[in-house]
C-alpha cells in the first residue's frame, strides 16, 4: 500500500498506542499527544517511565496495552526502534507510524526491514501534523515545503 494510502488508514483509526511520549509537559511529543486527544483520538500513552499522562493511564509496554490496538505511533531515538518494534509485532500491532520530519530519509533499511520481517505496514518518517485537519501555519508550511520539493507521500 501506498504511504498516503496508510497515513490515511492510520488517521481513521480513533484508537492507536502512542509510544515514546515524555513525561515531560513541554517535549514535542507532548503537543502532538495532545493535539490527537484534542481531535477525538484516543492516543494511549506508552512510556515505561510514566503512569499517567495528561491524566490518562500510561503503560509501560506496547505488550500491556488494554484494549489491544492494531497500530501504534513511534516517537522514539533511532537506537531502540527496532527493538520496540518486534514489541510491536508481538502485541498484535500491522500498522506503524515511525515519526520524522524528513519522511523515508528518516527511517533505516534496517528498520524498514524488520517492519517487512513482521508483516507490518510501515508509515516511514513523516510528521503527523502535516496531515491533520486543524494544524497550525507551521505544519501546513511544512506539507508545503515536502510537496515543492517532491518528498510529500503519494
């Protein structure tokens, strides 16, 4: 399937797990994590060092996630992508939204692999808020950007 194809599959789903949000109130992750509750998703934080974020339980695990999801957003360092990412697959997770600004560019063919390895549908690199419908100037700026340039997802 095509990325827009999964972006769009992704953005329909109101229920994913949000894996790699911060405890702390001002990292980006944060903002993003709010802006899908704002939007009527229900983003389950995942963060092993959390039990609560903006007042919603945290798990420590993709694995303990309750209800289970089937797709999950990573915001994650590169060193541990492909370790969470077999979590992942192992809690039932076929589509993933591997965040970055630069899209596919950000994603290793290591990482890539493993996805294709685990049978799961792989979102690779680009930035959630380009594509949601009450994004701020920036973002849209940075759709903008990505289209001149040729890198926005067909």
């Amino acid at each position: 399937m095509k990325t827009r194809s999964l972006i769009n599959e992704f953005l329909k789903q109101k229920h994913f797990a949000f894996i790699g949000v911060s405890r702390n109130e001002k990292d980006f992750s944060r903002i993003l994590f709010r802006a899908f509750t704002a939007a009527g998703y229900e983003a389950i934080p995942v963060n092993p060092m959390a039990m609560e974020i903006d007042g919603r339980k945290c798990f420590g695990s993709v694995r303990d996630v309750s209800p289970r999801v089937t797709s999950a957003l990573l915001l994650l360092p590169k060193y541990s992508l492909t370790r969470v990412i077999v979590k992942c697959a192992e809690a039932g997770i076929t589509l993933l939204w591997i965040y970055g600004i630069m899209g596919p560019r950000d994603v290793s063919r290591e990482v890539l692999a493993v996805c294709k390895e685990y049978g799961i549908e792989v979102i690779p690199g680009y930035c959630p808020f380009m594509f949601m419908q009450k994004a701020g100037w920036f973002h849209r700026l940075h759709g903008s950007v990505m289209k001149f340039v040729g890198m926005y997802p067909k």
